[in-house]
C-alpha cells in the first residue's frame, strides 16, 4: 500500500477521536450614553450560564475603522 492511501485512512480515523468544543451562546446589549458604554450581558441557555459561571467572562474593545476614520 502507497503512502498516498495510508495518509487519508489515518487521518479519517484519528478524525474519530476528536471532539468538537461546545458552542455557548450569549446575547448582548449596549447602550452608548454621553459618560460612556454600558453593556449588558446574559447567557441563552443552561449550559451557557454553567460555562460563563465556571469560566468566566472576557470583555475586548475594539475601534473599528474605515479608510482610516472611526466608524460612529
């Protein structure tokens, strides 16, 4: 047997043992005010709130920009 047919068949049946990561699921609402941004977070199901209590949350800013000016 050639490399070439030895390669797929170990790749599909090491394919088997991987698992994929949960999907978790947030909605999220923000509210600009003359003093800042305030945002409001809340998980959509059981596992999602199971997850963001044992895990935790993480909270990025990010600017985003167009030919070189701020998008408002």
């Amino acid at each position: 047997m050639n490399v070439k047919h030895i390669l797929p068949i170990f790749m599909l049946m090491l394919s088997t043992f991987v698992t994929a990561q949960p999907h978790y699921h947030t909605q999220a609402k923000a509210c600009v005010t003359d003093e800042g941004v305030t945002l409001r977070w809340a998980p959509t199901d059981m596992q999602s709130w199971q997850a963001g209590l044992s895990s935790g949350y993480i909270v990025e800013r990010f600017t985003i920009m167009k030919n070189n000016f701020r998008i408002e």
